[in-house]
C-alpha cells in the first residue's frame, strides 16, 4: 500500500482573484467609513450654523462653572466640557425638531454640542449650581440618559458641594430633588423616618 505523493502548487488565477475580493472588500469599508465620516460632519455643522453661540459674559460663566468642576475633581467631566465641548445659545434644527421640556440645557450627543438656555444663566444661585447643570450635562456628554445623569448628579452632589444646608430654598435644587424623587424612590429611604435623601 503505497500514497502518491502529490506535489500542490499555487493557482496563480486563484490568487489574482482573491487578491482582488480582498481589494473590493477593503475599498467597501473605506467608501462606507468615508461616507459616513462625511455625513457626521456635515450634521455637525449643520448644528452650528443653525444655532448661535454663547456671549462673552455667558462663556464666563460656563467656564467659571467648569472651574468649580476643576476644583471638586471632577477631572473627566471638566475635561470634556473644556476642550471636547461646543456651546450655543440657541436651539439648532435638531432641538427645534425633538423639542424639549422646560430644561436648563441641551445636549447633542455624539456631536458634544450644548445648548445653554436662558434659565442656565438666571436661575442658579452662583457658579455651584451652574457646575451641577453641567455635571448633568457631561454625562450625556458620554453617552448617559436622563435617568443615569439625573442619578450620577445626585450621587456627587455633595462632592461637588451642592448641599441641602446651602441650596434647599432654590428652584434648581428643588426642581432636581423632585425629578430625581420620582425617578429613584429608593435614593429618599435613609435615616430614622426612612424618607431622608441617602446621598
């Protein structure tokens, strides 16, 4: 019982041809990459052209606010805020398409556009309060929800010094305790009466 050697040679055809599969395959995802590349920066600068920027003695106080998060280390947040960010002053086409309840900001995410409304700037009490709009703001900045920034907010409140003992009379502060209250029940059955805020 003998097996006959059978030498295997390389088809140059079958090469060629999977040389130009790969080829194909390869400037697909590049066509696909690039055109999508192309469509988020034109969406983009859609959003900024149809919207206006902040004012000197509005950017001011965002970056007083960043300070304040600089301050409490919130490093990644102040980051973001700092140097990824792009605020605006007014909706642009994609906040006046989606709306949006009476808020203190909006954000664009993946395009890291804020837009700051008028209550921003002359319903928080001082720079702590605009800090804690902002913190809210930069977990939607990495992807968070309503209820994960809503959440995360809370939590780091008193980090941030954003106390009941300071900010309980203030329409910010009860306006957050209320959302959050509603949201996460269980965040307000700490202490003796079991109905205390936990954070």
């Amino acid at each position: 019982m003998g097996n006959d050697l059978i030498e295997r040679r390389d088809d140059p055809e079958a090469a060629a041809e999977a040389s130009v599969k790969k080829r194909g395959l390869l400037k697909r995802l590049t066509w696909i990459a690039g055109a999508t590349l192309i469509c988020l920066l034109v969406c983009y600068v859609s959003l900024l052209i149809s919207s206006d920027g902040l004012q000197t003695d509005e950017r001011e106080a965002v970056q007083k606010a960043i300070a304040v998060l600089e301050q409490h280390e919130f490093s990644r947040e102040a980051f973001i805020l700092k140097h990824l960010t792009v605020f605006r002053s007014t909706d642009n086409w994609w906040n006046r398409y989606i709306g949006h309840r009476d808020a203190y900001a909006a954000t664009n995410f993946p395009f890291e556009v804020v837009t700051l409304y008028p209550e921003f700037f002359s319903v928080p009490v001082d720079d702590n309060e605009r800090a804690a709009v902002l913190l809210h703001e930069a977990s939607h900045l990495m992807g968070g929800g309503e209820e994960a920034a809503l959440g995360s907010t809370w939590r780091n409140k008193l980090r941030l010094g954003w106390t009941a003992d300071r900010y309980k009379q203030t329409r910010l502060w009860n306006a957050t305790e209320q959302l959050t209250k509603a949201q996460f029940p269980y965040m307000f059955k700490c202490g003796p009466d079991g109905q205390s805020d936990c954070f």
